[in-house]
C-alpha cells in the first residue's frame, strides 16, 4: 500500500487514535461505523441550527477522521478504493439511479 492520498491520512489518524488509546480491535468496528453516523447527524444539527459552514464543515471534518480511522482497522487501501470508484463513477451516465427526488 502506498502511502499517498487518503492513505497517508489514514496512517496520520491511525497515530493520533493510538496516542490517545482508542481502540483499533476488530470488535469495535459497530462501535466506529456507529460514530462515524453521529457525525453525520451532528453535521445535519448544525446546519439545521443555522450554524456557520465552518461549524458543519467541522462535523464533516469529525466523520472523515472516524471514516479513516475505520478504514485503517479494516486494514485497506482507501487511497486505491476511493480512485477506482471515482474512475467506476465517471463511467456512469449523467444523474444515474435517479427516479425520484434529487
Ligand atoms: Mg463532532
């Protein structure tokens, strides 16, 4: 795995959690995929609250470094994942899975 992109920041968070004695074990993963949702919503209040962009984009912030910090427990290649599905996403038309909404 090269340490590029998101991989470096994976391996920046995966340091950070280890120095402040969070687990890593493969028995916490609901408890990380759960944290990564109350980020989520927390990022949902403060735009609903009228809170700065800068107060949500924190939020946002919050949820990447739990997503990360998942993906370094889960022990994978974010950096590759995440181009290959990008590339898989331009190959799809315009609006695609659109029925409803959007
Ligand atoms: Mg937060």
């Amino acid at each position: 795995m090269e340490l590029t992109g998101l991989n470096a920041y994976m391996v920046q968070v995966r340091e950070l959690v280890d120095a402040k004695g969070f687990s890593s074990d493969e028995a916490q993963i609901w408890q990380m995929l759960a944290l990564i949702h109350t980020e989520v919503s927390e990022a949902a209040d403060a735009y609903k609250k009228g809170r700065s962009y800068d107060e949500v984009g924190t939020e946002l912030a919050d949820a990447i470094i739990r997503i990360l910090h998942l993906c370094s427990a889960l022990g994978v290649d974010i950096e590759a994942l995440f181009q290959a599905k990008m590339a898989k996403n331009w190959q799809r038309p315009y609006r695609y899975n659109l029925v409803r909404g959007g």
